[in-house]
C-alpha cells in the first residue's frame, strides 16, 4: 500500500510538471509555421490543431491550417477550416481567395465563383482571382459564359498575367503567353516563376475546355518551375490527382 501511494505520488508529480511543460498558444503557432516552412504539412496540421483545442475562438490557426490541410491534399478539411475561419471573423471573407481554390478543387464550383466575386471588392486587379472565377463559371456551367462574364481587369502589372487574362477572354492563344513570359530577358527567378504562372493558367484553361492531355502537360510541366508562393501548391495538388487518376 505504501509502495502503491509513493508511485501515484511520483506520476502526479510526473504529470503537473509535464503539464506546466505544454507549450503555450504562441508555441504552437511558431512550431506550425517552421513545420510549414519546411514542407511538414503533417507536423504543422498536428500543432494547428493543438493551438485551436487551446484557444478555439482564435480565427488565425484555423486559416493557417486551411492552407496546410489544402497543401497536403486534404480539400475537404481545408474548406471546413475556412468556413470555421470565416464564421469566426467575417470581416476576412472578402479577402480569403485560398477558399475560393480549395472549392474548385471540392467541386464546389458555385461557391467558388462567389468566393471570387467576394474577393473582387477587395482587390479589383487581380487576373488570378478573375480567371478562377472563370474556372468555376466554366465547370459550372460552360466556357462560353464564363468567358462572356469575366471580372473586368485594367491593369494587373505582374508578367504575363494580362496576356493570360487575353487568353481566357479568347483575344490571345497560348503561345502569346509563353512568349510574353520570356520577353525582356528575364533573368533565371524571373524566368521561372513567368513560366510557372503562364503554365499553370493555360493548363487550366484547357483543363476547362475538356482538353485533358494539353491540360495535364502543361500542370506537370508549371509544378517543375517551382516557386516559394501557395500557388505552386495549388500546381502541385493538382499534379498529384493527376497522377493519381492515372494509376486507377
């Protein structure tokens, strides 16, 4: 009997000082994001998800791990985590276009477009956000109202993205946006995140229209120009399930 209370004594004692060990809220959001920063989505999912239970009325881990869960390939668990994040804090709505990408690829394509109309109030010359919205009109409906009711764009000064933003308005072909990608002598970063963009965005053009083989070609080819922004994840999840399909 002795023996036995001594040893919960010792575990009692074992677990207020590992209790007094847990890392605060702030520790957990750092630990997320050096997980993130090094491509551990699973790690940074798993610390997100301790700083939620510790402070669950704080909307920013819950948008974070939208971004991780999406990262990792985890579409569903991304959108929850983005209507939770939205639900918590309102105001961020119009700004979230990460929610708009993560209900293209739910196939929630309705949503998705009003998430980019949202999305316009905040920032009007964003092609990205136009043609995503394009994306979701086109899969919902069809290419030719999705092209007939684009966001208007006047100036997005980022190369090529006004030649994409022709292309998806049929004023331009592909080629005109690849040519515009390598004019200027770019120098090698400059070059390669051109050629990420404009890869990208005509694979998905053509993924939009049912050409699935130029489509395919070009997203494999937009993930080998890698870039340190979430685009180049949202060219790597698509790559994934590309790959995926072709092993069934």
């Amino acid at each position: 009997m002795v023996r036995s209370a001594v040893a919960i004594t010792f575990l009692l004692l074992a677990a207020a000082r590992a209790n007094c060990q847990q890392p605060s809220f702030e520790d957990l959001l750092q630990q997320a994001t050096q997980a993130a920063q090094r491509g551990d989505h699973r790690q940074a999912i798993e610390r997100l998800t301790a700083a939620i239970k510790a402070n669950p009325q704080q909307p920013l881990p819950l948008y974070l791990r939208g971004r991780e869960h999406f990262r990792a390939g985890q579409v569903a668990e991304s959108v929850a985590d983005f209507d939770r994040y939205v639900g918590l804090l309102p105001s961020a709505e119009n700004q979230l276009w990460e929610r708009g990408i993560s209900y293209y690829y739910a196939g929630d394509y309705a949503k998705g477009a009003k998430q980019f109309e949202n999305y316009q109030k905040f920032h009007d010359q964003d092609v990205e956000n136009s043609a995503w919205r394009y994306l979701c009109v086109a899969r919902s409906e069809s290419v030719e109202k999705a092209q007939a009711n684009m966001l208007p764009i006047m100036s997005d000064p980022r190369v090529p993205m006004m030649q994409i933003y022709e292309l998806y308005r049929g004023k331009l072909k592909p080629e005109a946006v690849l040519d515009a990608a390598k004019d200027g002598n770019p120098d090698m970063n400059q070059l390669n995140q051109r050629l990420f963009y404009a890869k990208l965005y005509i694979g998905l053009w053509h993924e939009a229209a049912g050409r699935a083989d130029k489509a395919k070609e070009h997203i494999l080819e937009a993930e080998q120009h890698k870039i340190t922004h979430y685009m180049w994840d949202v060219a790597h999840v698509h790559a994934e399930r590309l790959r995926a399909a072709e092993k069934k």
